[in-house]
C-alpha cells in the first residue's frame, strides 16, 4: 500500500502577556476539526486543548499538538503548532531575560535620597532606594528582577533607565540657594 | 566639414571649510593642460584658476570653467568643473542654513543664571545669556546666526543643544538644602 500523505503543520499564534510569561499560566483553546470513525465517516466536533505556559518562555516558543488537525481517509492529519507571541507592555520592555523600563524623575528626587516603589510582573511592590546622583540617562540595575530564565538560575535583571525633569522655572532666590549649594567641581 | 566633438566634463571636488563658506574665500588652484598653438603643435602648460567662494555656498555648488580641459586638433576642449565639498567642523554642524552645535552645561550654570560664549565662524565672541532653566535636549535658538543664504535676508539660526552634565555626588547636607530650595511641582 502507498505511504500514507501527512499535511504540512497548521500554525496558530498564541499571544500571551508579559504577566503570563512571567508568573505562567493555563490557556485553553477550542478547536473544530473532522475525525474520521471507524466506519469511515467525516465527523465535525469541537476539542479544547490546554497549553500550560511556562514561566520565561519567549516570543517564538512551538507547541506542537501532533496530527490534530482534520483527519481524513488515507491521509495523516497535520501537526497543530501554537507559536507564542509577546503583547507589548505598558512599563516593560523584554531585552532577552532583562527587563527595561523608563522611569521619569522630577530633579529634586534625582539629587536627593528617594525611594521609587516598581510593581513587578507578579505584583509585588519593589522598593528601589535611590542614593546616588539620579542623572539623565542612569541606568539602575536591580539585579535577579528580570525575566525567569530556562534554568532557575538563569533569571535575567530589571533595568531602570531614568529620564529627570527639571523645573520650567526657577525664581532668583532659588538660583542664588542653587549656585551656593551645588558644587562648582566634579562633574560626571 | 564635420561638426567638432566636445568631450564630457572633468570634475574635480573643492573641499572648503564651513568658515570658509560662512565667510567666502578666494581659491586658486593650478591646472596643467594641453593647448594647440596656430602652428598645430601640443603645449603643456600651466594655468592658475580662481574662485571666489560665496559666502552661503553648498555642498554641490558647481563652478565651471568651459573648455579648460586638454586641447586637441578636431575637439572641442571639456569643461572643467569645481564641485564645493564642506569639511566637517569640529563644533558645527549645518543643517541646510541653520547651524547646530552641542554644548556641555553643568547643573550648576544650568539651574542659573549663566552667559555662555560660543565664537562664531567669523571669530566674533557671540554672548548668549542664559538666564531660563536649562535642561537636558533643550534647544537655544539665536536667530540669524547660522549660515548666510543666496538672499541676504535668508540667513539661518544657530541652534545650541546642551547636555547637562550632573555632579558625581552629593553630601547629605548639600541634598538637604536641595530638597528645600528646588521646587517639588511644576515639572516641565
């Protein structure tokens, strides 16, 4: 007999939300598709399929469902292949296992200690303690806070890079306090 | 008798410098070439050609000589053509007839009140007084400042970037006097 014919995969995209990659999550899909019975008829029925996402999977991520696709007499169904895609996020941005986000800081903040509370992927409220000269383009690392990586330890970092506003004015009392305090010297 | 061919133009580039272009210069430039004396005999010699640079010339303005190319019996000689180059500048650069350049500020002269010198291509001191809160990306415009156009009315600006530069570090007492002096609203 001829070597039964398979079709080429049928792929879908599963987008999925930078929470969902982050933390995992259990999506079903419902899918419709022929069967063959034993006596040889087309039936049309309704199937749910359950992805477990895994915590750190990236945009391009398979999952295959082999032969799930409509079944037909001499013919092996094709392969049901779901390819993760990444929905953009509001705050985060995924650079591989890190994790960039724009944090704007008003010049008074960025020159003096301040404490900046981040809600991470799994809601929990991080405190970031800033001592340091807070500078326009500064980049914080808070290592370990990135995205989970494929092996536990491999978990990437969160990257805070600073945009600092200044005042649209500043009175000449200000300025005479500013030119006094501020040093004239030891500029990065 | 046949009409005489006339050989395709021989260009060469004129690299000026943007003071140079700002200001107008008087270039000469020394060419060998062939002529055919009445006798029909080939010469080579030398010529000196000048060319007084405009104030406002860009980079592809063309100046052609007609037929100073090579001489030959039975040819129209090819145009010798100058096309204008522009030298980059160390501090400006143009932008159709505007001007930009970059200017590192420190915190200090950028909260208050500060005059900035820039020399002009001309090698004036030009006294730009900065008395507004400068702040990282800003834009100083100076009207009329940059490049000359072909209408002496159609001078570009010049446009000054600044780059704040931040201290590398603040004591405690110098971060008290700031969290009381700067303003904590009214953010631009």
């Amino acid at each position: 007999p001829a070597i039964p014919k398979k079709a080429p995969p049928v792929e879908n995209r599963l987008v999925c939300s930078l929470e969902e990659l982050y933390i995992g999550s259990t999506r079903k899909m419902k899918i419709s598709r022929n069967i063959v019975d034993a006596a040889g008829n087309i039936n049309h029925v309704e199937e749910i399929l359950t992805i477990n996402v895994k915590p750190g999977w990236r945009k391009g991520t398979k999952i295959t469902f082999p032969e799930k696709g409509n079944e037909q007499p001499g013919f092996i169904p094709a392969d049901l292949v779901f390819i993760i895609d990444e929905k953009p996020h509001d705050i985060f941005k995924r650079e591989g296992n890190d994790l960039i986000m724009s944090q704007k800081i008003n010049l008074t903040d960025a020159l003096t200690d301040f404490n900046l509370t981040v809600v991470t992927l799994d809601g929990r409220q991080l405190l970031v303690p800033l001592n340091e000269v807070v500078y326009p383009g500064y980049e914080k690392v808070i290592a370990k806070e990135g995205m989970p990586g494929k092996e536990p330890g491999k978990r990437g970092n969160l990257r805070i890079k600073f945009d600092v506003r200044f005042p649209a004015k500043l009175s000449s009392e200000q300025k005479v306090v500013i030119s006094q305090v501020l040093p004239r010297e030891s500029y990065r």
